[in-house]
C-alpha cells in the first residue's frame, strides 16, 4: 500500500478535529500547488494555475467518530456520537481517545448478554448504553489521562486485503482526499484556476463546503467522495448494483434528490468524457446519503456540480473496503473533465 494512502487512512480526524489531516493535506498539496492555506473554519484550500474559469475539487477530510461525554465514579467513560454510525457496528471495538497527554486505548463495552433478560437480548444494544473501558478504577483516574469533549476514533488500521483489494479505517473519505492529491501532481496546465479543497465537517452537515464554496465562487465543481457498494449478501442490485472493480461511479442524484440532482448538462459532460477517454465507469443513483455537493451546487447563484464516487464497502464503520483500481479511474476521469471544462467557451 502507497504510504501516503496509509498515513491518511490513519490519521485522526473526527469532524470539527481535522487538523491532523490538514497538515497532511497542506504538506501534500504544497507540491504541486501554486499556494495552500487553511482558512478559519479549517479547510484545505490550494490553487493551481491561473486564468480562465474556476474549478473547484471537494474531498472532505473528517471521519466519522466520538467524543467523550462523561466519566463514572468506577471510571468508564460515557460518549457522544460525532457523524452517522449504526449502533450496531459499535460494541467490543478498539477505540484510541486522542488526549492532550498522548493516546489513550480504550475497549467499548455493553452489559454482558449472558446477564440480558430475554427481552434485552432481542434488542439492538443503543449506543447510550455503551460505554468505554480504558482500564482505570476511578473517575480521577480517568481524568488524569484525557479531558471531558477528546475526540476519540476507531482504532487506525489500514493494508491490502487481497491484489486489488484495500481496507482501512477513514476510507471514507481519506482515499479520495489521497485522490484529489494525484489529480493535483499529475494534471497537465490548463486555462483555469484549479483549486483542490480538502473540506471540514462534511460529516455532521457538509459545513466547510458550504463555506469554501462562497469564498472560492467556483465556475465548476467536483465532489470526490465514497458511496456504497452493493455487492455483498443482502443487497439487491435493485438497491444497489454498484460493484467494487466496476470503475469509478459517476453519481447522478443523492438522497432520491434531497441531496444533489446533477443536471443534464453535466450528466451528458461526465458519461462522454468516461466513454470517450475509455475510463472503466459506472452509474450511480443514491436513495440515501449525500456528499459536499448538495450545499455547492446550491451556493451563491448556483454552482454547475458534478459528483465522483468510490464504491466501497462497509462504510461508516470501523474499516471499509475499496478497490485501488476504481480510484485511479477516478483520477484519470477528474483530470480528463477538468481539461475539457478548460477549454470549452461556454459550460
């Protein structure tokens, strides 16, 4: 696995803590921008070029995650969910509390289900319930190694499952902030302001979009974010035919169109450039979930907004899986769009 995609698979960055992901993002981008700065509400924002239209590329950088909320006499550890994650994917998972002092390991755990009455153990445990182990005996214990409100993440994993096949803790949306970083070193010069902005809080409302978007007032937008894969046991291709491998997916409506509706013109631009450039591609349509892309197309007078999307797995949750392949189609499909948005007189 390239080494940069592991060390953003990795970093900590839970929505409104982003700024380990930042410095990364900054450091990175620094390369092969012209300038990079992150502006008050901590997005990444970086400019190539100069000239002709305004092109603007989002990834958002935070994670899904939690925060600490309060800590009992006996010393465990109560917590608040930052970002959309199932109560169910959470029980006996490693977490790291990210503390002033250093990282701290914890363990979350439920009431055992060998005490449950009946009733109880027919029930989804909710995450109110949960609680963190981090092997201390005392509140004051506890207090001495983190602080009420540290963010705290899924413990970092990240490495090849098989060939094509990756995993990792953050691929949403880590991967495509490592896919906006190689569309940015391998983009040919082209008649326009190329900005690529590793957005802030997309995860709890899609804020740093919403803010970037303003400031920046681009001509044309790119989302590159995750959407899900359906190709495992228990989803229909009638929900979901989107296969990892396939290619990467353009996507034509989020949330059955209370996110992002991309309009015809920009459908017709995103599948003829697939097509024409020969890029492995295929469609999306989402019933639930949206990206960056329903505050940008919406900004100022409106923003013409096109979404890219990596079919992955298991999202919003400890590790997800993707296939490498399927991003690098999604770099060659963002620069091929970014060309031709150039050189077109009218979009």
């Amino acid at each position: 696995m390239d080494k940069l995609l592991k060390e953003l698979l990795e970093a900590p960055g839970i929505s409104g803590c982003e700024e380990a992901v930042a410095k990364i993002m900054k450091r990175e981008l620094s390369k092969s921008c012209d300038e990079v700065k992150i502006d008050k509400f901590g997005n990444v924002i970086a400019r190539k070029g100069n000239g002709g239209k305004k092109i603007m590329i989002a990834a958002h950088m935070d994670e899904i995650g939690f925060a600490v909320k309060h800590v009992t006499p006996e010393g465990f550890i109560y917590f608040i969910k930052v970002g959309g994650i199932a109560d169910m994917v959470i029980p006996a998972q490693r977490v790291i509390i990210k503390a002033k002092k250093g990282d701290v390991i914890g363990i979350i755990g439920t009431k055992p289900p060998h005490l449950m009455s009946s009733e109880e153990s027919r029930k989804l445990v909710p995450y109110t319930n949960m609680f963190i182990d981090i092997g201390c005996k005392t509140k004051e214990e506890v207090l001495k190694k983190i602080e009420i409100g540290d963010q705290i993440i899924f413990e970092p994993n990240s490495g090849i499952l098989n060939k094509d096949i990756y995993y990792g803790k953050a691929v949403d949306n880590r991967a495509c902030c490592y896919e906006m970083i190689k569309v940015m070193e391998s983009l040919a010069e082209v008649d326009a302001e190329v900005y690529a902005v590793a957005t802030a809080q997309e995860e709890v409302g899609l804020k740093g979009a919403r803010t970037s978007s303003f400031a920046i007032d681009p001509d044309f937008a790119i989302i590159l974010d995750t959407t899900i894969a359906g190709d495992v046991p228990g989803i229909e291709d009638k929900i979901s035919s989107l296969k990892i491998g396939d290619g990467i997916a353009i996507t034509m409506i989020e949330a059955s169109g209370r996110g992002t509706i991309v309009n015809n013109k920009v459908r017709r631009l995103m599948i003829d450039t697939a097509r024409e450039n020969k890029i492995k591609h295929q469609v999306d349509i989402v019933s639930g979930g949206m990206t960056d892309g329903a505050v940008i197309y919406m900004n100022r007078s409106g923003i013409l907004t096109a979404i890219l999307s990596l079919a992955t797995r298991y999202l919003h949750a400890s590790t997800s899986v993707f296939n490498i392949n399927d991003l690098k189609e999604g770099v060659k499909l963002t620069q091929k769009v970014i060309e031709r948005i150039a050189n077109e007189k009218e979009l």
